[in-house]
C-alpha cells in the first residue's frame, strides 16, 4: 500500500514539476523575444523541492516565497497564464501587473506577499505561523527561501521568535549553492556565510532541523509531511535544509537554457546524456531524475511520461497564448490600491 | 458639573483593552508600550485579562514588525509597539517595503492591516538616539496610514480606528504626552481618520500643528491672546490621510499661517503641510507662511543644547507675531 501511496504521489510530483519547467522554459524565451524587460530568477533545478515540499500542505495553510517563486506559485496550483501575464506586466496577470516576475501571489492560495528583499520572507513567515497560532485552526505557514537569506539579520530574529513562541512554521532553505560556480567568471553569487554547516543556525535557537537530498521527491516529501505534522501538534518550528545542485543556466540577473529544452528521452532511454551537462541530466536535474525512476515501470509508464509533458507543454503555449494576447495595464490605474477600501487623500 | 479628565497613557491603554476585547483578531506585540516611564504599569490589565494575546517579544525591531506585518497578511490584526521611536530604522524595511506595498503589489488582493506604534520626539536628556521623530520620513512611504495624536480622546479613538484600519498603520506618541491629562467624552469613541480638529478658534492666523506641538501651540494661543492677538489652531490629527480642507478653509478665514512640528526642517511634516497650503490656498495668504520646527541637526544630550533647537510656546508665540507683522 505504501508502495501505492509514493507512486500517486511521484506521478502527481512529475506532473507539476513538468508544468514549471516548461513555465520556465518559456520565460527564457518570452524574455529573449524582448517581451520583457529586468532582471528574473528561475526554478529549474528546485522542482524536486518545491513541489512535494508543498503538495504536502493544506488548503488551509500559508506560504511565503521569494523572487525564485515561479515554481512554488505553480506547485500550489496558481494559473500559470496568470502567472506568464504578470511575467509580462499585463492587466491579467496575478499582480495586475503591479508585481511581475520576482513577486507573483497567489492570495486567494495562502500565499503572503512575495517579497524580493532577501531574508524577508523568512520574517513574514513568521507572522503567518504567528496568526495560525493565533486561530488554533491546526494551520502552518511555510516559507521557502534560499540560503542566502541566512545572511540577513532579520533572519535570525525572526528564527528565534518562532522558536521563543513555538510557531508552527516550516523553515524550507532551498540550498542551492551546491555544485554552484562561485563568483568565478562573473558567475551568479553563492553563500557567503561564515558557518559551513547552515543547520547550526536553527539548532542554535533550538529548532528541529534536518537536511535532505532536494532533488529526492520522495526524500523531500517525508521530511515535510513530518515537519507539517510536527507543526500542527504544537511542536514549535522546523527548519528543513533541501540539498538542491545549481542549475548550469542560473547567469546573474539573465539566465540562459545552458542545459537545453529538457528532453525527457534522455529519462526514458531514448536519448543520449552527453556533453558537458551529462552529470546534470544523469544525477541533478531532478525533472529527469524522477521521470527516469517512474519510467522503469515500462512500456505503459514512458507512454504515460510522454502524455503528461504533451499535457504540460500544450498547457503552458496555451498559457504564453493568453499572457501574449493580454492587454497591457491601462496607465492611470497606476494610482489605484494603494490603501485599502477607502482610499484616503 | 465635573468634566472628566484621563491622561493620554490611560486612554491609549483603554483603546488597546478595547481592541482585544471587540475584536478577536487584535493581538499586542510588546511589553512597554508606554515606555519604561511612571505609566508603565497602566498596561498590565491587558496582559492580565488577554495572557494568550498580548507578548513579550525579543529585542528584535525588524523581527517583530515583520512578525506583525506576516500577521496582519494571514488575517490577523497585530499592535506592534517598536518601542522608542529611532527604533523603528531597524524594522524600516518591514514598514515601508513589507507593509506599505503590499496591497498595492498584489493589485489590491492582499492587504496588511498591522497597526506599528512607537514613541517618538524630543524627550528630555534623550540625545540623538532616542529622541526622533521618525513619522515625517515615513510619510514618503506610500501605503501607509499615520495617525499623531496630542490628547487622550483622540489616542483613544484614532487607535481604535487604526485596528479596525484595512491599512497598515503607524500610530506615534510624544514621549511627553503620555502623563498630559485631558478632557475625555464619557463614552469614547472611535474618530475617522483624515478629520483635523480645530482645537481652538482664532480670527488672526492659523496654526497647523499635531502630537505634543499641539499643547504648545495652545499655550503660546494663550499667551496671545491676552495680546490680543487670536490665533486658531488645528490639529490634523493623521497624517494620511491629511485633512487638507480643515487646514485650507481655517487659512481662508485667517490669511496667515504658522506650521509647527518638532521634525527636522528640510524634508518634514512643516514642510510638506506648508507646500499644499502654498500649492491650494496661495490666494488666502496675506503673509508668507512660517514654518517652526527643530533645526536640521541631531537632538543633543545636555538640556541648553535640546531646548534651543526645540519648538516651544515662546518660539511659536514669536512665529505668529512675525507672521502678522510681514506682508
């Protein structure tokens, strides 16, 4: 039965980490095509984290994410045409235009506002965990950030309040200086932190932590589902360290598709994996590495990989169809929700 | 027929028990709202009859704003007192690009209805680092109510506004206030923001002031007025929104004005209320306007250095006579 269990939830796991990479895909085109402008930061990689960290959330729980929050918006379900429309500023999009690619929320999903200062989701989190507390509805929040937020002092303080109040939240670093080039060749900037050991930190503050393998869905999924678990009980905050290798693509501000379309033939066998990224189509990309696992089921399993990225590909053209056809914000509505209701002079 | 009367510390705390009591979703981040002054202990009904609402947080400015802001995100209604106003640089990031923007980032789909308050102004051997007033700063924050209240009615019920507020709100208090005693209705009530109370009536000039300027500002009215001299003052009570009618209509009936606030000059409260005035209400002004406030440097230790470079009664008293001298 267990068996049974973990092979529902791999095929649900694939089949959102498909949607997400062929979302991020299509970002890096939207973006090459001048469709628009600034800087953007990518989950390809993550997927193998994000996705089972949150599918084993519930409806009434909160989240709090980052400027790498494409893959988590996804994960829990937001409309990636909604997603791709606020990518490209339009009046559609999740923001109205009003946030775009770094900080894309879903409310109506549990999601706080999606802050792009470093280290701020992490504070905001715990004010989440702070009013799931406060209801006593069993609810947690859970943030989802990068290791570099561990570099901000409010990080810190807002790990000790939640461990000086027992706040149910689930710290999710997305370590993902793994395997990273470092500032070498002007490469994208990786932890800088004193401490070799980013578990140290929460354990100081006396907050249960773990690390696991972030590109393991399965591996993921149970240290969240017993995080969560955890959290509900009044257990107080857990800190989770996923192990998520650097995608080869993740350029400073402008990320590129150094790794290819994803070309899930290499999972099934039918393509080969060489070149200078055979160890991250072999080992790290977690996409892959997921579908090659459900793929030894045979025949009916490939056919069945197959028919979901076919899914996840019409999905998200649809998707860059609608952002596309969407119309741009009308200008003057530059003035409007700034207050709530009513708005004062 | 005795009126009564209730110290600004007591009427603050009253709208606080208020708070807890009519709405499930009010809680208190902070131990010393009123300080660590002879009120203090004002504020202990509260913890005694809400325990599981009211918390002692950590040092911790940022940590605790962002607790509040988080908070009021999920859809609670967190007080979050950050303790002596310069306090707050430490949690600006959660005010002002946590708690301001979100509603407006979101479209309209989220708001944050934190209420932050703090004690601000120029206190008495505070020197630089507790003594500021950090409200005009974060007037240039967008997205964020500010209420600044001089008596104990109108903490009472611009506090109960802002925790009904929709809005992120900041709610400041002059450290000097809080043992000031005035009249109170026998019910308060909560009072609407963007509403100026004229606090009293005067034919000659007009003077626009808020928090612990206002009791200033009466009593160089009142030293005037044995001059003969009688000046209006008006109280705007929030800045955001800010009450521009009030101010203009008073400006319209006495063609002179006087803005005092104990901010820094350049870039302040005085500043921003005497450009409307100078922008909307140039054709009522028989006289350039004036403006009050401390000098642009840091507020000093020794008690000669922090009252020359701070609004007083005499100053302001000064100010008007000037005011309607020049032409």
């Amino acid at each position: 039965m267990t068996e049974g269990l973990a092979d529902t939830l791999r095929w649900q796991c694939l089949e959102k980490m498909l949607l997400i990479r062929r979302f991020e895909e299509t970002v890096v085109k939207l973006a090459g095509d001048g469709h628009f402008r600034g800087h953007y930061h990518l989950y390809i990689g993550q997927e193998g984290t994000g996705v089972p960290a949150i599918t084993a959330l519930a409806a009434k729980d909160h989240l709090a994410t980052t400027h790498r929050n494409h893959g988590h918006i996804l994960a829990r379900g937001a409309d990636p045409g909604a997603g791709l429309a606020e990518i490209l500023g339009r009046a559609t999009g999740l923001n109205g235009g009003r946030g775009g690619t770094i900080h894309l929320c879903e409310p109506t999903l549990g999601f706080l506002s999606t802050s792009g200062v470093v280290g701020g989701c992490i504070s905001l989190a715990v004010g989440g965990g702070y009013a799931c507390a406060q209801r006593r509805d069993g609810s947690v929040t859970m943030a989802l950030f990068g290791d570099g937020a561990l570099e901000e002092g409010v990080s810190f303080e807002a790990l000790n309040i939640a461990s000086l109040w027992h706040l149910p939240v689930i710290f999710l670093c997305e370590n993902n200086s793994a395997g990273a080039m470092g500032m070498a060749k002007g490469g994208y900037p990786t932890l800088v932190h004193a401490s070799t050991d980013l578990l140290l930190i929460p354990k100081s503050l006396g907050i249960s932590s773990v690390r696991v393998d972030g590109v393991d869905v399965a591996a993921v999924h149970a240290a969240a589902t017993q995080a969560i678990a955890r959290c509900r009980s009044g257990q107080g905050p857990v800190f989770i360290e996923a192990m998520t290798p650097r995608w080869a693509g993740s350029n400073p501000l402008w990320p590129e598709l150094a790794t290819g379309i994803t070309d899930l033939r290499m999972a099934t066998g039918e393509s080969g994996t060489d070149g200078p990224h055979k160890q991250w189509y072999e080992n790290f990309d977690p996409v892959l590495r997921l579908a090659r696992e459900l793929a030894k089921g045979g025949a009916e399993s490939v056919r069945r990989i197959s028919a979901l990225d076919e899914a996840a590909r019409k999905r998200i053209a649809d998707a860059a169809d609608f952002a596309l056809a969407s119309p741009l914000p009308a200008p003057e509505t530059a003035l409007n929700h700034v207050f709530a209701q009513e708005t004062p002079a | 027929m005795s009126e009564t009367r209730q110290s600004y510390a007591a009427a603050l705390v009253d709208a606080l028990h208020d708070g807890l009591r009519t709405d499930p979703r009010v809680s208190i981040i902070g131990g010393y709202v009123l300080g660590l002054g002879p009120q203090r202990t004002l504020t202990d009904r509260l913890k005694q009859d809400f325990p599981d609402r009211v918390f002692d947080p950590p040092t911790s400015e940022a940590g605790n704003a962002a607790v509040g802001v988080g908070a009021a995100m999920a859809g609670m209604r967190p007080f979050v007192d950050l303790g002596t106003g310069s306090f707050s640089y430490l949690a600006w990031s959660q005010i002002t690009n946590e708690a301001a923007v979100a509603h407006y980032m979101t479209n309209g789909r989220l708001s944050a209805p934190v209420t932050f308050h703090l004690l601000h102004g120029v206190r008495g051997g505070g020197a630089a680092q507790h003594s500021q007033s950090p409200h005009a700063m974060l007037w240039n924050a967008p997205g964020l109510e500010i209420a600044a209240p001089s008596t104990a009615a109108d903490v009472y019920g611009l506090i109960r506004t802002a925790l009904a507020s929709p809005n992120p709100t900041l709610v400041v208090s002059h450290a000097k206030l809080l043992g000031i005693e005035t009249a109170v209705p026998e019910r308060k009530s909560p009072i609407p923001f963007g509403r100026a109370d004229i606090k009293r009536r005067g034919r000659d000039a007009t003077v626009v002031a808020t928090s612990l300027m206002v009791h200033y500002c009466l009593a160089a009215a009142e030293a005037l007025s044995k001059e003969g001299i009688e000046v209006e003052v008006v109280d705007p009570r929030t800045l955001v929104p800010l009450d521009e009618k009030t101010i203009l209509d008073s400006v319209s009936r006495t063609g002179r004005l006087v803005v005092v606030d104990e901010c820094p000059l350049r870039g302040g409260i005085a500043s921003e209320i005497a450009a409307t005035v100078a922008e909307r209400g140039f054709r009522y002004l028989k006289a350039p306007i004036v403006r009050v406030t401390r000098p642009d440097v840091p507020v000093p230790y020794s008690l000669p250095l922090e009252n020359f470079i701070t609004p007083d009664p005499e100053k302001i008293a000064a100010a008007v006579r000037c005011v309607l001298t020049a032409t």
